[in-house]
C-alpha cells in the first residue's frame, strides 16, 4: 500500500493511482470495459476505478469501513473456515489444469507449483492481489511513515509474479504456459545449468512471500505463560499468507538432568522432516515426536543451575497449520538416495495442544522424485475437486486414487478438514 496524502478518516479515499489499460492490477475477469459501465464498476473493496479520457484508469475511492471486516476475515485461513472469496469472485476457475513448460532443469519447480495451484485459497490470494491489503487502514494510520519500504522486501516482487502466474492459471485458454517471470527472480539461487531440490523451491519462495507481507519492526519475545500466548503473538505479528496457511507451532520442553528444571521453547515450523527407517508415515511421525537426549559434550547450558549437563528434550505439537507438509529425508549427505517405500493414507488423524483432536487431515498433493538425485525427474499429484492429476511438466493426465501411493513420494501436502 502506498503513502497517501490525504487524510483517509475525514475523506474516506486513498490518493489517486493510475493504472494503465494494460496493467495487471485491473481485474482480467470483469466485464468489457464500456463507457456505460466504467463509471459504476468497483473492484473488490479496493476502491472504486474511473476512465480519465487518456486510455488510462484512476483509482478514486477505498471503503475504510471494510476493514475490519477485512482483518476478521483474513484469520479464516488459520481456523480452517469456508473460503472467503467464493462470492467475490465466481468467475476465477481454481481448479484449472495446465501444464507448466520446462525448458531446462526446471522439473522440481513446476512439480512444486501444480501442487499449489490445488490450493484454492493461494490462488484466490494472489490472483485477486490481497497481498496489498495485509495491512489495515487503521494499523497503517497508526505508523505515520508507513511505506512498502517498511516492509522486509519491499515492492512487491516475488508476490507479483506469483499473481501474474496465478492469474494466467486461472485465465488462460492455453493447455501450458511457462513460469518466466517467477522462474527469472530465482536465476541465481537455483541455476539452470544444476539439479535443484524442490523442497529448497518451496521454502526459498515461501520466504520471500513472507518477506514482502511482513514488516521489519516486530516485537520479539520468546518468553510467554503458556502455548496460547505464544501462538497469538506470533499470529498476530506473521500475516502473511503463507504464515497463516501453512504455519503451524511446535514446544519443545528440555529437562535439565542435573537440577530437573523444564525451560520451554516455541519455534514455529511449515513442515514437518521424517526419517525413511519407517515403512509408514504414522510410525515416522511418532518417531518425530520421541524424546531426544542431548549428552553433555553437546553443549546444553541449563538457564537455572547454569551447568553444562545432559538434557532430555520433549516436542509437542502446539498449533496444526490448515495446511500440512510432511517430508520424507531421502536424501543423505553424501548424495545417496534411500528409495523405501514409505506406506501414506489419504486420510490421517492428528492432534495438537491448542485444538485437541483428532483433526482430520485429507491428502491434497504429492510431489515425487524419481531416479537419483544427481540425475533425478520431479513430477506431482494434485487433488483438484475430487479428481487428481499427474502432471509431469507441460503434460497432465487423470489418475485413479489407487495409484497415488507410490514409492517416489517425497513431499506430501495434507489439508485439515
């Protein structure tokens, strides 16, 4: 949101914002633009846009009022509720296949991106520009020099580009399309002449979404009452959307072995690591959570009697995110892969400290690599609607249910019920 000159309270409007014919920001869905209609159209509650006689549109008005309404509404993705879109914008087809081209090296991030494009409400977020309105009037006013430079990554970069493809998902009437925008920004992290690893894609890119969504000024604390407090500090200080749709809250409790004192820690995470010596996800998962003894050479200094002793450190599971990653640790440091077969369900029951349980869990998407890891191929699974595809790059096809549990499994996403 940019710096307006005018008073919003008494006014009730931003400062006057051009937007070309051609720009991405008008809505790609609405209506031909007639002289008749352009007067009257208001897009979302963005404010309202009028013809200037240059071929150009002007941004004139903003609704303050929807604010509220507005931060209300954002929290939805945390507590698993109907998607807040639906009926602002019928004509968005979310479920669309295509395929993504590859034109080198590219496999481990189009089977990562049609894993989510199945995400209805990310494609809602970025196709509809919401990333621009994270912030409220109200917290906006508050901070007298708010700017996007205040922003960790200022402009809107990575998030742009994510809409511009979201955008083209949802519109085009081609049968692919090629990433070229998102793919240039990350030209350097991820070359084209290598193999890259499409667990690194995913959490490189949702770094820098959370970047340009969050504010550089944060309170930071890490002392709190209890797993409640610590949750809504960190909810309330992470609104991105990547924060509120994939992250959920881990404890970690460490009992000093010498003086018997618990200190506790809460680290947010977006995924969970499981280890391959499981032949199923359930049993990989128990193994996450078991206790784990630090020794004293490994340096544990207990806050209370300020020695270096043994430890035993406790996970419990806080707060479930909506949306839930499990990876499968195939890969060893030396380059080898582990190719087991790691039995999954499309439906699993978990717990947290916050909500109980069970919680229901249904199976969204599935990214697999297949060969090695030097010379390896991504492809993925994706539930659109009832149905899942595979896609493998600029091809797409439906599969049966039965055959997506596979031994190539390497990422799975999970969606709460």
């Amino acid at each position: 949101m940019s710096k307006s000159n005018t008073n919003p309270k008494n006014l009730g409007i931003e400062s006057s914002k051009e937007f070309s014919i051609d720009d991405d920001s008008r809505d790609p869905f609405a209506e031909p633009e007639t002289a008749e209609n352009i007067f009257s159209k208001t897009y979302r509650n963005t404010g309202s846009f009028a013809f200037n006689g240059k071929g150009r549109f002007s941004r004139v008005g903003r609704d303050p009022s929807e604010e509220q309404k507005n931060i209300k509404e954002r929290n939805s993705y945390r507590s698993g509720s109907p998607d807040r879109f639906e009926d602002r914008y019928p004509s968005l087809e979310l479920q669309k296949n295509i395929g993504l081209r590859n034109p080198k090296n590219d496999c481990f991030m189009n089977a990562s991106l049609q894993v989510m494009f199945s995400i209805p409400e990310l494609m809602k977020f970025f196709a509809t520009k919401e990333y621009k309105n994270v912030y409220s009037f109200e917290e906006c006013n508050k901070k007298k020099a708010y700017s996007s430079k205040e922003m960790i990554l200022p402009g809107y970069k990575y998030c742009n580009a994510m809409s511009k493809l979201c955008l083209d998902v949802c519109s085009s009437f081609k049968k692919e399309l090629e990433a070229t925008e998102l793919r240039k920004l990350f030209k350097k992290s991820f070359s084209k002449s290598h193999q890259h690893d499409a667990n690194d894609f995913i959490l490189s890119l949702f770094s820098k979404l959370q970047d340009e969504q969050t504010l550089k000024k944060r309170p930071v604390s890490d002392k709190f009452a209890n797993e409640q407090e610590a949750w809504e500090h960190y909810v309330k200080h992470n609104p991105s959307i990547i924060d509120q749709l994939f992250f959920g809250m881990i404890q970690r409790s460490s009992r000093c072995g010498s003086c018997k004192k618990v200190a506790h820690r809460y680290e947010s995470f977006n995924q969970i690591e499981l280890e391959c010596e499981s032949s199923s996800l359930e049993m990989a998962y128990q193994g996450f959570l078991s206790d784990e003894i630090m020794k004293k050479n490994q340096s544990y200094r207990c806050d209370e009697c300020h020695k270096v002793v043994k430890c035993r450190i406790m996970k419990e599971i806080v707060k479930m995110p909506r949306y839930l990653f499990f990876l499968f640790k195939r890969f060893n440091s030396n380059m080898s892969k582990i190719t087991k077969m790691i039995k999954y369900r499309t439906k699993i029951l978990l717990e947290d400290k916050i909500d109980g349980g069970p919680l229901e869990y249904h199976l969204q998407g599935i990214i697999l690599h297949s060969e090695s890891r030097r010379g390896g191929h991504y492809i993925s699974y994706a539930k659109k609607g009832d149905n899942w595809i595979r896609f493998n790059d600029a091809s797409y096809k439906p599969i049966k249910s039965k055959h997506i549990i596979d031994k190539d499994a390497y990422i799975l996403l999970y969606k709460r019920a």
